[in-house]
C-alpha cells in the first residue's frame, strides 16, 4: 500500500515539475540532482564538509519499499517492448509465450517472489539477486562493468596542478568519508518544494521525528530521501576476486590511502591514531615523494591482474597469498581509496575517456571502490566498481569533492610541502613476491588487456544547433528527443531498430538499485521512418506532432521506471528465483526474443552536474554502441564507443544529421 501512494503521489509531483531525465546504472536523475543543495557553513580549516541538521541515516528505515509490480503490468509492458523489435510472426510467438507464462509458470513463480519479498521486509526484491549478478560474473570488470566520470577542471588554472590538485583532492575525499562516518552529511533528498523542505526551520523539525516515520514527515512537505544504503562501501572497499563468485570487502578501521605511479603501489597514512585528517601540506609532501621516486616501472605490474577473468585473476590470487605477499594485498584491499598519479598529459576529449575508462593498465587497481586519477596537467576522473552500488553514491562523492575543492582548497599553487616531512618513513611502497607462475600470469593479463582495449573505439560529437532551452519550449522531454536521434541515426545507419537500454535509478526506495527505460518503442520506430525514410510524405506539422507523441511516451516510461513500475528487473527477479531452485527455465525465457532484448545494442547513459565534464563506457555488447551524452541548455554532447563490428564515427553522423532534422522541424521548416 505504501509503494502505490508514493507511485501514484510521485508520479503526481513528477508530472508537475518536469520529467525525470534518468543515468546509466550508474548513477541517478539529473533533475534530481538540481534540486539538491549542500549546506557549507564550517571554516575552511575543518576536518568535516558541513555539520548536517539532520543526521546522515535519519530517513533510511522508513524508506518505502520498492514495489513488485503486477504481472499482468509487466507483461504488457514487455510485450509493447518487444513490438518494434519483431515481424508479425516473431511478435505473435513471443506474445503466446508472454501469455502462457504469466497464467502459468510466471504466476507461480510472482507469487512465490511476493511472499519472500514478505519475509524480507529489511531490504528490497531485487538487492540480493543483483548483487549477485555482478559478483558472479566471470568477465574482466574492465570495459565490462566500470564506468568513468571526469571532473570538470577548477574554474583557478593554477589550481589544476597535478600535485595541488591530487593533494586537495585527497584532503577533501577524507573530509567526506569523516563527514559520512560521523553522521553529519546531509542527507540525499529530492526537494520538490526547497522553499519549505530545504530550510533550516524544516531540518530543525524533520530531525526531532524518529526514524521509523520520518519519511512521511519529509513527503508531507514534497520532499523525497533516497537510499543511502550503498555509501559505506565508497571507503576502505574493494571487490576480491574468488572462484566462481567474487565478494565485497570493508575494513573501516584502515586509515592509509593506496597511491599508484608508474605500476608501483604506495601507501601512506592520512589519518592519525586519532582519526585527525593529516596535515595537508604533510599529504602534499608524500605525494610530491612518490612523484620524485626515480624507481623505474615494474617488469611485471600487479595492477594489470585486476583486469583478468574473475576465475583467473581468483587463482592467481591464491599463489600470491601462498608466496607471501597477504600484508601488501591486505594493504590495498583496505586502503581507504585509490588514487592513480598518471604521467601523461590528456590531448583532447577522445585522449581522456580511454585513459580514464581503462588507461594503460598499469597504473590502475580496477577492484577497488573507486579510483581517483589525476594526470600530469591535472585532469581528474573517478573510475569506479561497480557491483556495490550503483554510482548515486560516487556522483554525490564527486559533486562534494569538487565542490570543497574548488571553493576551499586546503593547498595552492604557493603552498610549500611541509617541511621535516619524513616522507621516506611515512610512504611504503609495496613490495611483491612474484615467481615464475605470477610472473607469467601477469605478462598473459598484460596481452589480454592490451588485446582488448586496442579494439575500442571512442568517438565525440557536439551539437551546437540547440538543446534543452528550445526542446523545453516546444514542449519536448530533452532525453526523449536525444533518445530518438539516437533511434533514427541507428536506422539512419543500420536500417533496423535494436534493443536499446536506459537505465533509470529506483533510489527512492529502500535498497532500490536500477530499473531499465526502454527507449525504442512503436512511436519512436514510426517517428523515425517517417523522418529518416520518408520525409517528403509528411508535413511539417505531422513531423511535430510525432514528436510530441515519442516525447509523452518517452515521459511515461520513465516516470514509471523511477517508480520501480517496469518490466526488466521483475523478469530478471523470478528468472533468478527459477535458477535458484533448479528449475527448468519456462519456454518464456527460451525464446529467441527475450534473449534479443537483452542484448543491448544501444547502451545509453546521460549525467549532468556542474562537477562532471564527460562520463563514459564500454558497450555492453561486442556489437553494440556505448553512448554517454549530455543535454545542455544550448548544445548536446554525445561520447560513443564501439568495437570493430560497428563504426562509431559514421553512427555520430548520423545522429547529427537526425538532430539537425529535429531541430529544422521545430523552426517550422521542412526537411531537406
């Protein structure tokens, strides 16, 4: 009863403020993002970011559960999915199956996924199994899973030094993690009315109401807490590699942090005994120590097994460990991040999303919980796990980091590393134990890495014509717009329309993960055709009123996907529940277009937040397209990669030409 008055009144406030424009599994609604403010009301010199009102945690145990929707819901939903992807005689097949299974094996196995998710009150259906679906698979985290977020760089040049920055950094990461552990972090809150919810007045009464309802204390005023389950894995974290299923380790009372340069491991500690941040200049000392070593490379560097098949990379452990070496892995398992200190300088756009999506391999530790890495001129991105969370977390992180950086830097361009540092005691560089076994496995992993990250391609466009402004006054929705550019430069390109993924943050429940918006609908499909296939038969009016039509449905979905009300994540749940107990899959799960739409060719994701520059990824698929893109208020971004099945030069093409028709339609003109 709870998830319908919150689908039903969210829906309602969702309608009244604008769409949700929702991120890759990354990461969250960008709307949502703007309407978060953090307070900063503490001196320059604290050891804390702000001293929130209300605690941390104060919302987590009355978050609303996240829904089971109705089978009969999902399944109409598949099915208006799988429409455009399908001939007659595919659809009317899928569709028997999709009716057999939701009176037959698909009922029994909702109601028995109901009845445990009864039992289960704590958490919500679908965390268990999909933290099991990113521990269990096999595949290298590497362009498989961790995506990249670049920082925008600090607005002061100078302050875009590698070693102010990574120190200030490094500083303000503490700050936060110090912030988070000791409650006082403001929470994460979606205020739909800040002009009553986001005020001191409000915290001050919100936080004399006991956890248990202070969610419905906060929605009496339009605001909505998001989980914040996922943030205690941001520190001290990392992902250890076991045979068959990988697990997640923390240890919160680790107090160094892991440095990569060259290949080498450092570890420093930038916490006192008594939990006090170390003195900055001191951090910037040791730092500025680890960039004077002169050791050269490793021969054979730890960091390309990170980057291994999970069952490889799990047994090439265990002959570390039996070498010797558990003290120094321990060290980097529970460092409190990483931070990559890279050597190269970024030429352009292109340059950075390789370097900070997979680098040359050698410089990174890609189980950890998230990686800083900063390179020579200063650019700086977050590369992150991502099987404990799905970046609301690392978004948040970030937008504080740069936030504090930027606004009050704890070193400059003048500052002097502390002197009588005794960085040479203070900095350890890790030392390993490798036999001819290791050696071995790592000069393979080094290949494979090589091998595979040499066969993608990444590729920019930016669209200068117009954005969110003019789209917003002609009543567009921004992301279904770029959704169908997408769509008819696919079509432009290809001739088809393919299983396309958006995914959409459920974080407005208890332990809510992700659930997928499914951008290729009968709408876009027709829009498309019309404007790519046969322009001339439609007029200019007709052209517009498609795209209003594409827009509203684009709207729904994912209004509907933020509420926990789609149909992939429902699916995955009972075909998990069915794996489970050893069933034989129902012929449903069999059919050739189920698997079909799960093969993701198009993987979209788009972020925007005054921190973030350009975020990018791998394709899901080896015959897909990762597109990163962003709408701003007068121009859209697109950062695309592919293998060598597709060409991702000539697919930016044709989305330009797709948006250039968009945007000549909206003038009134027709289309040339």
């Amino acid at each position: 009863q709870m998830a319908n008055l919150v689908f039903v009144q969210f829906n309602s406030a969702m309608r009244r403020c604008g769409r949700l424009s929702p991120v890759n599994g990354a990461v969250f609604t960008s709307n949502w993002s703007s309407r978060r403010t953090y307070s900063s009301e503490l001196d320059p010199g604290s050891e804390y970011l702000h001293k929130s009102i209300v605690p941390t945690m104060h919302y987590q145990k009355s978050l609303p559960r996240l829904p089971i929707p109705k089978l009969e819901d999902t399944i109409r939903r598949y099915l208006a999915a799988q429409r455009p992807l399908l001939n007659d005689e595919q659809y009317s097949n899928t569709e028997k199956l999709a009716r057999s299974f939701q009176n037959g094996a698909g009922k029994e196995l909702h109601e028995e996924l109901v009845a445990q998710n009864k039992k289960n009150k704590h958490t919500s259906y679908i965390s268990a199994p999909w933290f099991d679906m990113y521990l269990s698979a096999r595949e290298s985290v590497v362009l498989n899973f961790n995506p990249f977020m670049s920082f925008n760089p600090d607005p002061k040049p100078k302050y875009n030094d590698q070693l102010v920055r990574a120190t200030n950094m490094t500083a303000s990461a503490v700050r936060f993690m110090k912030t988070l552990r000791s409650g006082c972090l403001e929470p994460e809150v979606f205020h739909l009315n800040p002009a009553k919810s986001d005020t001191r007045g409000f915290k001050k009464l919100i936080r004399l109401v006991p956890p248990s309802l202070s969610w419905y204390g906060a929605y009496m005023v339009n605001a909505y807490p998001l989980d914040m389950s996922q943030y205690f894995r941001l520190f001290n974290s990392t992902r250890i590699p076991r045979p068959r299923r990988d697990e997640l380790f923390t240890d919160e009372t680790q107090r160094h942090l892991l440095v990569m340069r060259k290949g080498h491991l450092y570890v420093f500690d930038v916490l006192d005994r008594n939990g006090h941040l170390v003195r900055p200049a001191e951090i910037q000392a040791h730092l500025q120590f680890i960039l004077d070593d002169p050791a050269p490379p490793p021969a054979f560097p730890l960091g390309f097994l990170t980057s291994e098949n999970r069952d490889v990379w799990a047994g090439l452990r265990e002959k570390l460990l039996e070498a010797g070496n558990g003290e120094a892995l321990g060290k980097v398992d529970s460092a409190l991040f990483c931070l990559c200190l890279d050597d190269e300088s970024m030429r352009d756009h292109i340059h950075t999303s390789h370097n900070m999506l997979h680098g040359d391999g050698c410089n990174r530790w890609f189980d950890k919980s998230f990686s800083i890495i900063l390179t020579r001129d200063g650019s700086a991105a977050i590369n992150f796990e991502h099987s404990w969370g799905d970046g609301v977390a690392v978004l948040r992180f970030q937008n504080e980091v740069f936030k504090d950086t930027t606004e009050r830097p704890l070193v400059g361009p003048d500052s002097a590393p502390a002197p009588g540092a005794d960085s040479a005691s203070a900095v350890r560089r890790l030392e390993f134990i490798l036999d001819g076994p290791l050696r071995d496995g790592i000069a393979r992993a080094r290949e494979s890495f090589q091998a595979t990250v040499s066969k993608l391609t990444i590729n920019a466009m930016e669209f200068k014509t117009g954005g969110k402004e003019t789209l917003k006054k002609k009543k567009l929705s921004p992301d279904a717009v770029a959704q169908l550019a997408f769509q008819m430069g696919f079509l432009r390109q290809y001739g088809q329309t393919v299983a396309t993924y958006e995914s959409c943050s459920t974080a407005a429940f208890r332990h809510g993960r992700t659930e997928t918006i499914r951008p290729a609908t009968v709408h876009t499909q027709q829009c498309a055709n019309a404007f790519v296939r046969e322009p001339c038969k439609h007029s200019v009016d007709e052209l517009f009123t498609m795209l209003g039509k594409c827009s509203k449905y684009h709207s729904q979905l994912t209004k509907e996907a933020a509420m926990g009300q789609g149909f992939d994540r429902h699916l995955f749940a009972m075909k998990y529940l069915a794996n489970s107990k050893g069933q034989t899959l129902p012929s449903f799960y069999q059919d050739p277009a189920y698997a079909a739409i799960n093969h993701n060719i198009l993987s979209t994701s788009t972020l925007t937040s005054p921190a973030v520059s350009l975020g990018g990824f791998a394709p899901v698929v080896p015959d897909g397209f990762g597109v990163g893109y962003g709408v701003h208020d007068h121009w859209i971004g697109c950062n695309v990669s592919s293998y060598p099945t597709r060409n991702v030069h000539e697919f930016l093409q044709c989305v330009s030409k797709s948006l250039e028709d968009i945007f000549t339609v909206l003038e009134g003109k027709p289309i040339s």
